[in-house]
C-alpha cells in the first residue's frame, strides 16, 4: 500500500516537473508577444459573452483550462514576424480559439472521455447534451465574431481547417476498423486532423496584417509542416519511457491507432509477423505481455528511427520557409517553437 502511494506521488512529481518545464519553454518563446497575448486572453473573454446564465460558469470553466495557447502564440507571432499587430489579428486569434475548443469539446463526447487536459472534461461535468450545445455555441460565436467584424476571408481560413479536421477525423475512424492504413493515407489523415489548424494559425496571421497570398500560402505551408511534426511527436510518446520510473504506454495501441512507427514497421516485416501483430492489436491490444510484444516489434523493425527521420524532415521544410522571411524576434521565437515542438517532454 505504502509502495504504491509512494510510486504515484513519484509519478505526479515528474509529471508536474515536466509540465513546469514545459510552460517554461514556452513562456519564452511567447516573450516577444507576451502583451499581446494578454490582449488576446481579453478578446477570447470578450468574445464568449452570453446572457443565458447557465452558461456563465461553463465558459468560466473554459477560460480557466486555457491551456498552452500554443495556437493563438501561432497567429500573433506569424502575424508580428511581417507588421504590427492589428485588431484583426486578435479576431483571428479568437476565432482560431473559439472553432478549437469547440471541436474538442464534441471530441470528448464521441470518445466518451471524462478527462481533459488533466481535469475533468466538460462531458463528465455536465453531461453529453450539454457538451454537444456548448460546442455548437462556440461554433456559432465564432461565426458572429468573423461576421461581426467583417472578415470573411479569415473564416474562409478557419472554416477550410475546421472541415479537414472532420474530414481527418472520419477517414481515422474508418481505417481504425480496418486496420489497413498506408503510409499515405497516414499522412493525409495527421494533414487534415492535426496540422490543418495549425496552417490555419499561421495563415491567418499573415492574412490579419494584410500580407500578400503568396506569402499567406508560405505560412499556411509552414503550419502544415509544424502540425505533422508535432502529431509524429505524439506518435512517438506512445513508445517513450514516461519519465525515470515509467513506461511506454501503448495507449495509441490499446486505442487501436495505426501510428507511424507501426505503420513503417508493419510494411517492413513478413507476412506472418504482419499478420500476427495486427491480430494482437485488433484482439488483444490491453493484454501487457501482447503490448510488449507490439512494442518490440516496432523496436525490431526501427519504426522509431524512421518515425524520427520523418518529424526531423517536417521540422527542416517548415524552418526552411521562414528563410524566406527577415529576421527579427518574432522569426525567431516561430523556428523556436518548431524546435520546441520536435524536443517537448509532454
């Protein structure tokens, strides 16, 4: 009993010393924008007004589980990189905001999940309906904002995102049944279901201090590059030591999610070995010594090396395209955010 105490307070420590680390990281590359954001914390306050009181503490709520704000850092810093800051830009930052958290309040309902960011998720406080209508407001606020403020080309931007992550997200669900993804259809599904807001991010920025479309399309293209890195990242979680006393946890396994080191490793194997892994993974994915065996075989056939190689590809395309640009603090803190996307612990 006592060793058990002891190994969960163990854990909640390093999981609380990454965090830290984490928000540190961050909170410098933030620095160039940090008033900014602060005006931005304002807007998004602003913005999710209502008078239905009901709703009062359930956007209280979302404000205090903002997060790392690792998107509206994207828009204000891509936007700071060409020109000063304009209203346009803190709508953007919004409206990025508002569609986000709407589809992931409407994620936690269709993955029943109760746990959101380490606190409990808005379906298992208030329920399924009322997750559902909340993530509809949010939608329809952001709507109002875009429309209110007459910037029908940022939500041409956010609503093409909002539509690929649908998109991302039913092509996952069908595969996941099948267990039968390729490289490339990988790779389209982490495009749409990841990486589309981010592009979005970084397009909208641009757009918010009036740059040209080519230089719109550069950081829409840089977005891209950053939200596969950072979605192969996540993959690559999966199969880490969680800090000094754990382990990998096979959660995307469990989950019956084709990652890129399975994926990579399942099309450089036999044909029994293939059929066998899949088999475990589609029967018996929770049995402990089957997910050892799943995550060996990953190991066996440098699923981790390869899945590296492609995120430290994704990394160089994106830093690549801010080369394009002139230098100053904002170019800066955006390559490294790339880095802290590739390096981050959590």
């Amino acid at each position: 009993m006592f060793t058990q105490k002891l190994f969960n307070s163990t854990k909640r420590n390093i999981t609380f010393e990454r965090h830290n680390n984490t928000m540190a990281n961050l909170k410098s590359i933030q620095k160039p924008v940090e008033q900014e954001l602060k005006i931005f914390e304002l807007h998004f306050k602003d913005s999710l007004k209502s008078e239905v009181p009901f709703l009062i503490p359930i956007t209280n709520y979302i404000l205090r589980r903002k997060g790392k704000q690792i998107r509206p850092t994207i828009v204000l810093l891509s936007a700071a990189m060409f020109s000063k800051i304009t209203p346009s830009t803190y709508t953007a930052a919004s409206l990025i905001e508002l569609l986000h958290t709407a589809t992931l309040v409407h994620d936690d309902v269709v993955d029943e999940s109760y746990e959101r960011r380490g606190f409990f998720s808005m379906k298992a406080l208030w329920g399924s309906k009322v997750a559902v209508l909340v993530g509809d407001f949010l939608l329809s606020k952001g709507l109002l904002l875009s429309v209110e403020n007459n910037e029908y080309e940022l939500l041409s931007i956010v609503s093409e995102a909002v539509k690929e992550m649908s998109e991302g997200e039913l092509i996952q669900l069908k595969k996941t049944r099948r267990l039968d993804i390729t490289m490339d259809e990988y790779f389209e599904i982490i495009r749409k279901k990841t990486a589309a807001l981010i592009a979005a991010c970084a397009a909208s920025g641009a757009k918010s201090v009036g740059r040209s479309e080519e230089e719109i399309q550069l950081m829409k293209d840089f977005g891209y590059h950053v939200g596969i890195a950072f979605q192969i990242k996540d993959d690559l979680f999966d199969y880490e030591n969680s800090g000094k006393i754990g382990k990998p946890t096979g959660n995307d396994i469990k989950e019956k999610k084709m990652t890129l080191p399975l994926i990579y490793s399942l099309q450089n194997c036999s044909s029994a070995e293939k059929r066998k892994i899949i088999n475990i993974v589609r029967k018996d994915n929770k049995n402990k010594k089957n997910l050892e065996e799943v995550l060996n075989f990953v190991k066996k056939h440098k699923g981790l090396e390869y899945a590296e190689e492609k995120m430290n590809e994704y990394k160089n395309l994106a830093l690549d395209i801010l080369n394009h640009f002139p230098d100053n603090h904002a170019k800066d803190a955006l390559s490294n955010l790339v880095d802290f996307t590739i390096n981050r612990k959590k």
